[in-house]
C-alpha cells in the first residue's frame, strides 16, 4: 500500500514545479547547476524519512551551514561568550550586507555572512584545520552519517570571495575576529563547500526539531536550551530580507542556502528540506518557498497553529484476534474467526492530532497493510484539517487494495465528508460494536456470513454443553422479555436477577463515571449474555442495561436458578459448570488482550 503522505508530498512537489527563478552565478561552481533538479525530504522525529525526486543528489550546504555552526560555537564558549562577539537581531539585510552594529561593530547575527564568519572563528580547536574537521564531524552527527567538502566548490567560492574578504577583515579591524581574518574567511568558505543531499538536511532538521536528539541514531547531539536558541534565530533571521514574510506565511524556523537548498523545522514534528537552484531576488530557492508555503497552509504546520501538543500518534494498537467483541459466536464462526482475525487492526488514537499524529498513523496502517481497520479516535481532543485528510487517505488506500476502516467516534471528531452516502466509513459509538462489524466482515469475507440469531442463542455457553435433558430443564425455566427501546432492562443497584441471553434486538451497558454521568460500556446483540457478573459483585448488578431498540431476551431468573440447584442438582452441576467455563473464558480474554496492549 502506497502512503497518502507519500503521494500527498509527490502531486505538491509536481504542483510547484512552474516556478521562476535563477541559478546563483556569483559563484561559478553555482552557475553551472541544473536549474530543474527539484527535490523534497520530510524526516519525523522518530527518524522515518519521506522523500521525492531528486532528494539523493549531492549539493554544497552553502549558508544552511551557519544554525549548524552557531551551535558548536554555543555549545563551544557559552551563550554570553557567543553574544559578546554577534548579536541575534533581525538585519533586514541581504545575507551579504556588511552589517555591523556602529558602536561594537557585532554582526547583526549569525545567519548573515559577517555573523557566519564570526561564528567559525568561535568554534574551538588548536588550528583551522582542527576547528574545521570539528565543524564536519559535527554536521555529520545531525546528518547521521559522514560528509564530505567539494573542493571544486570551496576553491571556486574562495577565489571570488571579494566581499566577505572584505568582510572579514572589517571584523578584525573591530577586533571581532582575533585572529587572522583568512583564516576563518577560509573555514567559512569550506563549510559552505560541505556536501549534503536532501535527506540530509531534512535529518539535520529533524534532529533541531527533536531537540537535539538526531532522530535515525538516537545520538543526543545538542542540548535542549541551545537547540532553543538557534530556532529563535532562525525564525527571526533564517531567510534574510524576507524573514517576516517567510514566518508569516509558512511560520517555521528556517534556513536557505544559494546552492537552492531550505530547511525548516517544526519543533517536536518534523524537519522539512526542499532543493531547487532556482532563487528569488532575496537568495531563497524559488520553488522550496512556494512549496513550503503550500505544505505549512495544507498540513497545517505553523508554529502559530494553536493544538496543546504535537506528539500525537497511535497510544496502541493490537490484532483484532486479542480483542474480541462479547457477541457470541457459533463454534463454526469462532473457527473462522481464529484463522483471519489476525488480517484486521485496532488504532486507538489521542491527544491533539496534528500533522505529526496522523503521520504516524499512517505509517502504522501502511506498515501493518491490515485487511480491516478500526480508528479508536475516542481520546482525540483537536484535530487538525490535514489529520482528517490524512485518514481519508488511508480508507480510500484500504479501499484501493480490498480492506476497509472502521471508525470508533461517538463524538463526531472526524467529520465524514461522504456521512450518509454508500462511500461512508462505517461509524461506532464504542469499541465493542466496531469490533463486531469487523468480526461479521470477516466471516463475510472468508466464511459463510455471521450465523442468524436464533443459531448464536443455541450456540451459547450456557446453553450449548448441556445435556439434552438438562437442555430441556434450562429451556422450560427461561422466560422470553419483551423490551422497547429505551426501556430499563436492569437497574444499577439492585439484586442479582438472573442470567439473560439476547435474541434479538440490542442492549446497552453503562456504567456510573466519577462524576455521576453514564459512561457507555458496551452494546450488546444477539447471542450476548448480560447479568451474570453480578454473581461476582455480591449478587448485585453494578452495570445499567437499556434497551437501545425493541430487544427480545431469555431470562433465566434468579428464583429459577435457586430451584433448580435446590430441586435438580445433576442439572444445576452442568448449569453452573457452564456458567464458570464462560466466565473463565470472558476473564481469560479479557487478559490477554491487556497483556497485549500494555
């Protein structure tokens, strides 16, 4: 099954294709670049990495560089040491404007080419050799694997230079730069020449967006506070002279380079990284700021986008073979359902699904390829427009390979575009019922159908191990009830009334929640008994039972049950034989599947 994430990124990466643009020619390394190669990479923080077109070709990081090397210079000398030689305001400049404040002569900040240069000369290490091989281990360790510098790129760019020449010597005029200003013009310069793909950066990203953490090794690379920091910069500084109108319209940090590369990152989501040459008039990839402000409107991603958290996903999940519904089955269709109930899922969602939630749960469904799926969306709180979009996508992947989706949604979270059609999802009110639908499904699929009702009556446990003659006692002491909808069948409270086995018609069971309200436990159809978990619970009925339609039951009463164990013991031994059986059955089932999804 393909994911609809996948294709979502694939037909947005097409869409903005048809953008102007020019290749950097300042540098003439940069010029000769294939101005159509295009290419997208979403890595999540638990390190899964989506990718499309030409994401593994290699480019020159160019001024993605610099977050990467402010951050070993503060995780190097200190956030006050740092501050003392480049400030972290907004210039409104180009990325090469010599921007100095008059008075100290400090950069503006560190996302500008006079900031960048600084930064390098803060890197610690005994040579610019050694402070240089620290800067690529250390953009090795956000990438996750080793880098290497095109020394074509790094020779080209050094011996056009002029004016971050320039540049670097105005610093050390202001004593900014300590040292000699070739020197940490040249370790800018290499940086710059360090070679990264797509998916590279979206792991460099990513790894900020974890908090440090690089998200496919699981190696903490930065601290927490000075991941803190270099966002803020970003967002503030990251795209230059159009900072404002990039955190206004996609609303993440961000970083672009003139070799036709952007970054962004949404903190505890995702790190996005998009490649084209083609730049607008600010140095910014044309087509990556079109395609990220597409991506941030449709997915929902800006940092503004009010949700109380974005690590949401699936809180568990479990074959539906460990989860079975209370219907009985006949032996015939317990068979059939021991053989294919491995083929359905269960997803129980929660929290503020956002983008990164229902990503994962894509992946989940994609990864598993279930024949049939229940969505638990019950302990969702918001959810976002490209959640519901996401999950669409996946009962309409479902569909396409023969599967389908159920959903277990009383609230109405998730709004169903196609509510009332025959393209409908089908729709619960708990989990129970959604796990029925799955079980007649697969009997549909693989068997001959659920069997009729009056077969699960005769199939079930209290009835079916008896003897004939004890059979005919159970049969001559059971009463038929007759209930309409909305009638009260048992009445939370009160002593037990016997054993009651459903023949057609459904019932629900609710229980009292903490505050006094109805929690609703389960519904209940024919073949399902309800009752006899008071003998449990000191003879008395702890569960509220209404008729949830006109519902027809078998009442094998309290009275009956003491007559029969007082005037025909051979009988009453094989009546509550049975009933130990089933109820040992129910508990063993009901711990396997905790076991399970714990």
């Amino acid at each position: 099954m393909r994911s609809p994430v996948q294709q979502y990124l694939e037909s947005i990466v097409e869409q903005c294709r048809d953008t102007e643009g020019e290749v950097a020619s300042y540098i003439p390394e940069l010029a000769d670049a294939d101005p159509d190669r295009f290419a997208l990479a979403l890595a999540t923080v638990d390190g899964h990495v989506y990718t499309v077109g030409d994401a593994d070709f290699r480019f020159s990081i160019q001024s993605i560089s610099k977050p990467f090397t402010y951050a070993l210079a503060l995780a190097d000398r200190g956030t006050e040491a740092v501050d003392r030689k480049v400030d972290v305001e907004p210039s409104g400049d180009a990325f090469n404007e010599i921007s100095l404040a008059s008075d100290t002569g400090r950069p503006r900040n560190a996302m500008i080419n006079a900031g960048a240069i600084t930064a390098a000369s803060l890197v610690s290490g005994d040579s610019g050799q050694r402070r240089f091989e620290r800067v690529l281990d250390w953009y090795g360790a956000f990438a996750g694997r080793d880098l290497e510098v095109d020394e074509d790129v790094y020779t080209s760019e050094l011996t056009t230079a002029h004016r971050n020449r320039a540049i670097a010597h105005m610093l050390r005029e202001f004593e900014i730069l300590e040292g000699d200003p070739e020197d940490s013009l040249s370790q800018y310069v290499r940086q710059c020449a360090i070679n990264v793909d797509t998916r590279d950066l979206a792991l460099m990203a990513a790894t900020l967006a974890n908090g440090g953490v690089q998200p496919a090794t699981g190696a903490r690379v930065l601290d927490t506070a000075t991941v803190e920091r270099v966002l803020s910069v970003m967002a503030t500084c990251g795209m230059y002279d159009s900072a404002g109108d990039w955190i206004s319209a996609v609303g993440m940090p961000a970083k672009s380079g003139v070799s036709g590369g952007i970054i962004a990152v949404l903190p505890g989501q995702v790190g996005l990284a998009v490649f084209s040459p083609r730049l607008d008039s600010h140095g910014n990839s044309a087509r990556g700021v079109r395609l990220c402000e597409r991506m941030s409107h449709d997915m929902e991603l800006h940092l503004m986008h009010v949700g109380r958290t974005s690590n949401t996903a699936v809180r568990a999940k479990y074959p539906l073979s460990q989860v079975a519904s209370r219907r009985r089955r006949a032996q015939s269709d317990q068979a059939v359902l021991d053989e294919h109930a491995a083929r359905s899922m269960v997803y129980e969602l929660h929290g503020d699904l956002l983008f990164a939630g229902a990503e994962h749960v894509v992946r989940s469904l994609v990864d598993d390829a279930p024949e049939l799926a229940i969505v638990d969306v019950r302990q969702v709180d918001d959810v976002a427009a490209v959640a519901r979009v996401a999950l669409r996508g996946l009962r309409d992947m479902l569909r396409e390979s023969g599967g389908e989706a159920a959903l277990v949604d009383p609230e109405g979270a998730l709004q169903d575009p196609d509510a009332s059609t025959e393209h409908a999802s089908p729709v619960f009110d708990d989990l129970d019922s959604a796990v029925r639908w799955c079980e007649d499904e697969l009997l549909r699929r693989h068997g001959d159908g659920p069997a009729d009702e009056q077969s699960l009556v005769d199939d079930h446990p209290l009835l079916r191990g008896l003897s004939p003659a004890a059979r005919r006692v159970i049969d001559d002491a059971m009463q038929e009830l007759r209930f309409d909808e909305g009638d009260v069948v048992l009445e939370a409270g009160t002593a037990f009334a016997g054993v009651h086995v459903i023949v057609s018609g459904k019932a629900v069971a609710t229980v009292e929640g903490p505050r006094g309200e109805a929690l609703r436990e389960v519904t209940m159809s024919p073949g399902t008994s309800f009752g006899e978990l008071a003998l449990g619970a000191q003879d008395v009925q702890e569960t509220h039972v209404l008729a949830a339609s006109e519902l027809v039951v078998l009442r094998l009463s309290a009275a009956a049950i003491d007559a029969i164990t007082a005037e025909q013991p051979d009988v009453a031994l094989e009546m509550w034989r049975a009933m130990a059986r089933d109820g040992y059955r129910m508990a063993d089932r009901a711990l396997r599947a905790g076991a399970e999804r714990s």
